[in-house]
C-alpha cells in the first residue's frame, strides 16, 4: 500500500499503481474461519 501511496521513501518503486490486499483469520460465526483478498490500484506513486 505504501508504494501506490508514494510513502515508501528509499525503497519507493517507480510507477506502482496496483496493491493486492489478503487476509486470513478467525470470526466468531458458524465455522469460525475467514479469508478475503482485494486489489486497489491508484496513480500515488
């Protein structure tokens, strides 16, 4: 997230525009297991 923001100072890749987000853990419904992935893209970098 930080390099599409442009915030990763030093180690900032030039022209990132894409940041794919996951996650896994536990919730208190039926099964009790989660897992979820987004991607976001902007032009901050």
């Amino acid at each position: 997230m930080r390099q599409v923001l442009g915030a990763a100072g030093d180690t900032q890749v030039k022209g990132a525009n894409l940041v794919l987000a996951s996650g896994f853990g536990m919730m208190t419904y039926t099964k009790g297991l989660s897992s979820c992935a987004v991607i976001l893209s902007g032009e901050g970098a």
